[in-house]
C-alpha cells in the first residue's frame, strides 16, 4: 500500500475535520486535524444531461416482438379482444385450465388478443393470501405448450381492467388456402 501525498494528505485533513461521530454517547470533542497545506480545488466534471425518460415497459414477458403501432393502440385502448378469459373465483388449478382451454380455442379460432381477467390487488393484511393467479400467470404461460404462440404479454388499459387485467396477443398464423 502507497503513502498519500501531501496534497491527498492535506485534502484527506480537511474531509477528516467535517467528519461527525453517529454515536450519540458523549465523548470528547472531536478536533480537527489541521491542515498544513490547502490542497488544490478538484476540477469540475462536466456536466452530462440526462437521457430523455423512456416509459417503462408494459409486462414483457415474451419478449418484444410487437412493433410501435400495437403497443400504441394496448395503451390506448383501441383494441378490442377477440376473446375474454375472467378468472375470478378461481382455484390455482381451475385457472390454468381456463388459460390452456381459451388458448387452445384462440389459436384454433384465429383469435390474436385474448383478455385475461386476473384481478386487482385488494390491501389486506397477511395470512390472507392474495394475487396467486396473477403472480402465477407469467410462469405458466411461460412454460406453456402455447407458449410459442405467444407474442406478447401486455398490461390492459383502464377500460379493460387496467391493472386487473392482462393482454395475451398471439402469434399471426398464416392461414393455409
């Protein structure tokens, strides 16, 4: 290990001397260390700007394989589902099926955005266990057997639910003549 110069040294006597304790016991005053030289004034960095805000993304789950133009019509609620999956009341188990079922109906049918009612979070206070379906909802589609199928995973807008809801948008399947 290196010794500090005398301009590290003077500097490091002056940071030294603003130093408080955190203890609140009442000890001996602190003196400050006095300085035998002034160390030179750090030169300023230049001031960078920040990068302009990028909104977060909506729950990508499955990657980011929609362009501009759909995330912009999600968020503005200018699209209607062709198929809606409400999976309040349910059990654990009884709500993947409902998933699996709807997303086997979708696909055969053509559907692209499926609508899936999860429910919002209600404030309660613990042992009450809230949100199973919705903080499932990500891995099992994930592990799916649809799962290829699957574009993208966006939060609803307001009118369809908002935080209470989510946007399965599958896969454009070209149709066979």
């Amino acid at each position: 290990m290196r010794s500090l110069t005398p301009e590290e040294s003077a500097l490091w006597a002056r940071v030294a001397s603003t130093i408080r304790p955190l203890s609140r016991d009442k000890k001996e005053p602190h003196t400050p260390v006095p300085a035998t030289e002034t160390a030179p004034e750090p030169k300023a960095k230049p001031v960078r700007r920040a990068a302009p805000a990028v909104p977060a993304p909506q729950e990508r789950g499955f990657g980011t394989t929609l362009d501009g133009s759909w995330d912009k019509r999600l968020r503005g609620g200018s699209v209607e589902p062709d198929r809606t999956v409400d999976l309040h009341g349910m059990s654990l188990d009884g709500a993947w099926r409902a998933i699996d079922r709807a997303l086997d109906e979708a696909i055969a049918h053509g559907d692209r955005v499926l609508l899936l009612i999860t429910g919002h979070h209600r404030p309660g206070e613990p042992p009450i266990r809230r949100g199973a379906i919705r903080a499932a909802v990500h891995d099992w589609l994930a592990a799916s057997r649809h799962a290829p199928d699957i574009a993208a995973v966006r939060g609803a807008h307001q009118r369809h639910g908002g935080g209470g809801s989510l946007y399965l948008i599958l896969r454009r399947r070209d149709r066979v003549r």
